[in-house]
C-alpha cells in the first residue's frame, strides 16, 4: 500500500514537471531590450483626452516588461507605434418601455501600426479595428456616465493589450 502510493506520488510528481517545463508567459518579453518609441495619436473624436488614455494604458502594458525602454525621441528608438482614433459611436442596442434606450454599445475604431526603425521593416499594422462594448443606460445620467466611461476603459485596456501581446508575438518569432 505504501509502495503503491509512493509511486502514485512519484508519477505525479514528473508528470508536473514535465509539462510545467515548457510553460511560457505570453505576457513578458525576455528577449534583447527594445526601445520604444509612442508617436501622439491622432484623435478625430470630440472625445477630449482619448488619445492620452491610450497611450497612458499602452504604457502600463509594455512596462510589464523589463525589456522595454521607452524614449521620448524617435531618433533613440527601435520600434516606433502609431495610431489613430477614426471614431467613437454609441448607437442605441436595446429599447425598454416608452421606446427608451436601456443598452448601449459603444463602438471605437482605431488604426496602428509597430514599425522597426532601423530596417524600416512593418512588424503588424492594423488599417481599421472596431472595438465595441456595451453599458447599461438608467435614469441616473451619472450611473450612465460611469459605465460609459468603464465601457471605453474596458476597450481601451483590450486594445492595448492586444497591440501588446502582437509586438511580443513578432519578436519572438523574428
């Protein structure tokens, strides 16, 4: 009984290590240090400051990686991404009693593009991304804002992650 346990315990044991050796955290970038530059974004919304939340989650994404630097001159840099906010919308999705809206989707389209510096080389570029995400509307227009205001955090946040784990992606297949 002893033994059989023993070996119950031992089988375990390497069949954890085993498959724990080829674990890879998608979400860190262990290769050469790149410096990053983040050109403005051009933002054709009359959402004041979008551009700023975007590049403010951006950074908050790429400083999960010792490996990146970022600069303030291109002139410095590696890698250089920039973008532009196309759009926001809020078309009404759901209608509750008195034909009022009770669900709204919010809808932000944006391009970028990552370019290596040096060779001039387009490491991804996306021409035009809809990121959409809904909130509740309700009688208190400040409820309302709050949750439009977490919708857009909520996209903006997905958006810099992907744009993230896509620089991790290129780099570590080049």
């Amino acid at each position: 009984m002893k033994t059989q346990r023993i070996a119950v315990s031992t089988l375990i044991f390497f069949t954890l290590l085993l498959t724990a050796c080829g674990y890879h955290n998608p979400y860190v970038y262990s290769g050469p240090e790149k410096k990053v530059y983040f050109a403005s974004w051009k933002n054709r919304t009359n959402e004041l400051q979008l551009d700023a939340k975007i590049y403010q989650s951006l950074i908050r994404w790429y400083q999960k990686s010792e490996s990146f630097k970022f600069v303030k001159n291109k002139a410095d840099a590696d890698l250089i991404l920039g973008g532009e906010i196309v759009s926001i919308d809020l078309p009404s999705l759901a209608y509750g009693a008195n034909n009022t809206t009770t669900e709204v989707k919010l809808k932000l389209q944006v391009r970028y593009i990552m370019k290596e510096i040096t060779t001039d080389k387009i490491l991804f570029q996306e021409p035009g991304q809809t990121r959409t995400e809904e909130y509740t509307v309700t009688p208190d227009s400040t409820s309302t804002s709050d949750n439009e205001k977490e919708a857009l955090a909520t996209i903006i946040d997905e958006l810099s992650q992907d744009i993230y784990v896509k620089t991790l992606t290129k780099l570590s297949s080049i």
